[in-house]
C-alpha cells in the first residue's frame, strides 16, 4: 500500500480541535479564572507574626508594578509594554511585534495601613509581609429599654 503522506507531513500535522483549544486556553487563560488572574501566580504564606505574599511577574521592571491599599483591600497591577522593530539597511521592517501585558489581583487585608505593609520586587517575584494585626472585637449589642 503506498504512503500517503511522507514522514514530515506526518511529523507536521497538527490537530485543528488541539489548535482551537490552544486558541481558547491563551485569550482565557486555563479556563477556571479570568487571564488576569491566570497571568498572575500567588501564593500566600502563614509565617506566625506575618503573611508573606509572593507573585510571579517575570518580564516586569519595578516601575511597572503598583501595589496600592484602599477601603482594606490591597491592589496588585503591574503593566508592560514591549515592541521590537527590526528594520534592513533601507529602513523597511523586516519584523515588528508588540506585546501588552497586564494584570491585577485583589486580597482583602482588613485593619492594615499602607506604613504596614513591606513590599520588594526580585528576581521577577514581587514579595509582600503583611503582618498580622489583631482586629477589634465587635461590642455585643446592648440593649435599650423601651419607655
């Protein structure tokens, strides 16, 4: 029986249902979170006195990165903007791409102020001790008589 195709087109062929799934897993991420988040990997550890948070953001620069703490709840977004431009000797392109990333998490740490929080960013991880404050006790209701 005579091959139908030759061993690099065998090699080469690629199924279209894996390519669209491939598709879909890049525009939403792993289909469980939304790519912001998905973009973003973080752990959160118990350390006694202090939460230390540690997210991935490879590729980032220091200046790209905000850590920003409102109404108890501290905000991570960090933003990059990349092109490269390969041009010939007569200045037509020969490449151009850009690239935009971005993302943003959120985690509610109630009772803590910005002086609180010691934040670094290395090595492509940004790390964040938040330490452990003791909230107040909400009072229980006392009663009003009625007249």
């Amino acid at each position: 029986m005579p091959m139908i195709w030759r061993n690099n087109d065998v090699c080469n062929y690629r199924d279209p249902f894996e390519e669209m799934d491939r598709m879909f897993e890049d525009f939403w991420g792993d289909g469980t979170s939304l790519q912001t988040s998905a973009g973003m990997k973080t752990d959160v550890q118990d350390l006694g006195d202090h939460y230390q948070l540690d997210a991935e953001l490879p590729g980032f620069n220091k200046e790209d990165i905000n850590v920003d703490l409102k109404d108890d709840v501290l905000t991570i977004s960090a933003s990059h903007n990349d092109s490269k431009d390969e041009k010939d000797d007569n200045g037509k392109y020969l490449r151009r791409e850009r690239r935009t990333s971005s993302y943003q998490r959120s985690f509610s740490v109630n009772g803590l102020k910005p002086e609180d929080i010691e934040a670094k960013y290395e090595n492509g991880v940004l790390t964040i001790n938040l330490p452990k404050k003791e909230l107040k006790k909400e009072e229980e209701a006392k009663k009003i008589e009625i007249k």
